[in-house]
C-alpha cells in the first residue's frame, strides 16, 4: 500500500475541506504531507526538510504550517514557519500536537489532523486575518504524500 492509498477519498476530502475552511478566514497556508517512514531520527527534522521540499517558506507573510504524519513508524510533527511562530505563544503546537495525539491514540488519524488543521486556523486567523484585496492561496491545499 502507498501512503497516498492509507486514507479513504472521503477521509482525503474531509482534511482538504479542513484546509480550505481554516484558510478561508487566514492568509496563512497549510499543507498536510504523509509518508510511509520518517527518513530521519526526529520528525520535526524530517518536516523542515518537507517544509523547504514544498516550498512553504516562500508565502509572503512566512505564515505556512505543515502537518507531517509518518504512517509506519507512528511519528508526527507540526512545523511553523518564523511570521507564525514570532506570534503565537511558546507551547501553541504542543497543544495542537496533543489535541491530535488524543485522536491518534483511538486510531483516528484524519480526524486527528481535521482537528490540528482547525486548531492552527484558528490561530493563523488572529495573527494573519484574510484580506479579500490582498490574499492569495499561495499554496495547494491538497495532501502532499511521499
């Protein structure tokens, strides 16, 4: 099985329809990627290199987050880049990161992601409101699989 293969279409829609919600009130950018093993010893490391592979640090506002799920080796990482992480408080993804380790631990990994996707939108919405004039999707929302 691919990881593209783990998650079922409706499964897939609900994360992207996540994505597009909480982006509709964010200039921020959020992308989800999955992969069958985390290549490197810590996840957060394996994200950076993700985040750079997708090109999330050239938004305008440096206000992209990735989500990083590795399937086999039951590994996970969220990533912010420096416009979000210079305003959001210190733990902000250690809350998100334990919100969705709650559903992981029940097997339920989409909607463990649905839930950190809302979480950050929520976030990325106080600190980079939407502006209707300015705002572009400067990024795909759809899932990035490896």
């Amino acid at each position: 099985m691919k990881p593209k293969d783990f998650f079922s279409e409706n499964q897939k829609k609900l994360i992207v329809s996540a994505i597009e919600e909480a982006e509709k009130n964010t200039s921020g950018e959020i992308r989800v990627h999955v992969e069958w093993e985390c290549k490197l010893d810590n996840p957060l490391d394996r994200a950076a290199q993700v985040f750079a592979m997708l090109k999330m640090h050239k938004t305008k506002l440096r206000n992209g987050v990735l989500f990083y799920l590795s399937l086999n080796d039951h590994k996970f990482a969220i990533l912010g880049d420096a416009g979000i992480n210079s305003k959001v408080p210190e733990n902000f993804w250690d809350n998100i990161k334990e919100a969705m380790l709650a559903e992981f631990k029940e097997d339920r990994l989409a909607e463990g992601l649905v839930k950190g996707i809302k979480m950050a939108g929520e976030q990325l919405s106080t600190h980079f409101p939407y502006n209707a004039k300015t705002d572009i999707n400067e990024l795909s929302d759809d899932i990035s699989f490896g």
